[in-house]
C-alpha cells in the first residue's frame, strides 16, 4: 500500500489524470485493463448498486466490501469517494477514514456540501491524523460544492472556491475538487490561485482534455456520469424485452442523477 500511496500521489505532478470512477470490483478491474492509471469509486454508483441512494447513506460495512472487493482484483492505486464523511461527528468520521485505509484505500474525495467549509476542514485534519497513524500518505481530495450546489453568486464563485481552497489545504488536503466549474477563464483562475491539483468533474460543456491539461487541471474525473447511462442503458433493455422480448439496444440513453437516485429514496 505504501508504494500505491506515493504512487498515487505522484499521479497528480505532472499532465492530466483521468479517473473513470467505478461502482465495483468488475467496473474497477475493467477500467485498469483499458489503461486506466489508478481507479476511482463513484459514492452514487456505489450507493445504487447497494440499493441506497447516494447522500451518506451507504452503511460503512457495505462501502468497506467495496473497498476490499476492489483492491483484491487491481494493481494501481485506488482512490474512494467517502461523500462527507458519512457523519459531521469527528470520531465517526475518523472510524470511516480509518476502515477504508485498512481496506486498502490509498485517497479520498471528502466533500463539503451545503455545510460549513470549516466541518470540512475539522474533517481533513481528523482524516490527516487517522492516515498518519496507519502509516499511509493518504491522498485526500477535498470536494467543494460551490459551483456544483451553487453556494454564492456566480460572480463569487471563484473567490469562495478559492478560500476554502487555503482553507482545505492548511487542515491538510492534498487536492481541490472543483466540482461543477466549467468555464475555461474561471477553471484557469481556480488553478492559478491554488497550489493545490485541482481536480474538475466532466460535464458535457468541460473543455477538452487538452486544453483542460493547458489551463492547468492535474485530474478530471467521470463522476456519476457513467453509472448514470448505465442505468439508463439497463431501463431502455429491461423495458423493450419485457415488451417485446427481444433486445433493442438501438434506443439507449442516460438515466439523470435525479432519476437514479430517486429510484431508490423511500416516500
């Protein structure tokens, strides 16, 4: 795990990596033979092919099978969405950190959401030390939410990123996720105005690779995205042979986050 800890680390020095981010061990095991530099974990994908919605909802024992089913059938590092923590109480927040390290886990994405930025930062410092004690140089991705939740106003959103940035970074974070930005002149300022890697989500309306690579982002990550077709791709089939028993794959599209996981909220 220390080699694949460094290792992973060193994944975001230099060019652009891409992350193709995975429900489980087959999804993970796939991407690696397509080339894939490391795997990463989808918190939704995760949650929906547990039968939860995503929101910090998966029970832990559920995530860490994930984890170990993961690590048993790859050889690069693997990176694992833990959402918020699954908590705001600290000691729980440790435990969480703590069973995925133990599962084999060499990063984190830890999100802030609509909560105050400074309960993250208490986060990463708690996931800082929790990693110290394990011996592992825990790659810990801060997530924030402005641009994906729309926190401010449009024409604050770089500024606040960039606070929480200096914010993460000093509680111990080793990467920004600027979930959400698309606009080349806002990704170039978050990029200039951090020494962070900054991590961005891919959109539809994201630059390419390359210019993204240009403007400085050192990872860019699938998201949900993938789940979310593969959803929709299941609900096209299933309802073509259930009608006409036979398979049409002619007719595929994406499931929307919102449909996938409202599918599994209870009334």
């Amino acid at each position: 795990m220390q080699a694949f800890d460094q290792q992973f680390h060193r994944l975001h020095q230099d060019g652009l990596l891409i992350l193709t981010n995975v429900a489980d061990a087959t999804g993970a095991r796939l991407v690696e033979q397509l080339g894939s530099q490391a795997v990463a974990t989808s918190s939704a994908a995760v949650a929906w092919a547990h039968g939860y919605p995503d929101g910090n909802t998966l029970p832990l024992d559920r995530l860490v099978a994930t984890v170990e089913s993961i690590v048993r059938v790859i050889n690069v590092p693997l990176t694992v969405d833990v959402e918020a923590g699954y908590s705001d109480d600290l000691a729980r927040v440790g435990e969480v950190i703590d069973a995925v390290i133990a599962a084999g886990a060499v990063g984190i994405n830890i999100e802030d959401g609509a909560s105050p930025p400074q309960l993250l930062a208490r986060k990463i410092e708690v996931a800082r030390q929790v990693a110290e004690r394990r011996g592992v140089k825990l790659f810990i991705n801060a997530r924030t939410d402005v641009y994906l939740k729309g926190l401010v106003p449009a024409e604050d959103r770089v500024a606040e990123t960039l606070k929480r940035a200096a914010l993460y970074q000093a509680a111990g974070a080793d990467g920004l996720f600027a979930a959400g930005v698309t606009a080349e002149y806002e990704i170039a300022a978050i990029c200039q105005g951090t020494s962070l890697p900054v991590n961005v989500l891919g959109l539809a309306s994201l630059p390419s690779p390359d210019e993204l690579k240009k403007l400085g982002v050192r990872r860019l990550s699938a998201g949900s995205g993938i789940a979310e077709f593969l959803y929709g791709a299941m609900g096209s089939l299933a309802k073509s042979f259930l009608e006409t028993g036979k398979l049409n794959t002619h007719d595929v599209k994406a499931f929307t986050y919102g449909e996938v996981n409202g599918l599994l909220k209870k009334s």
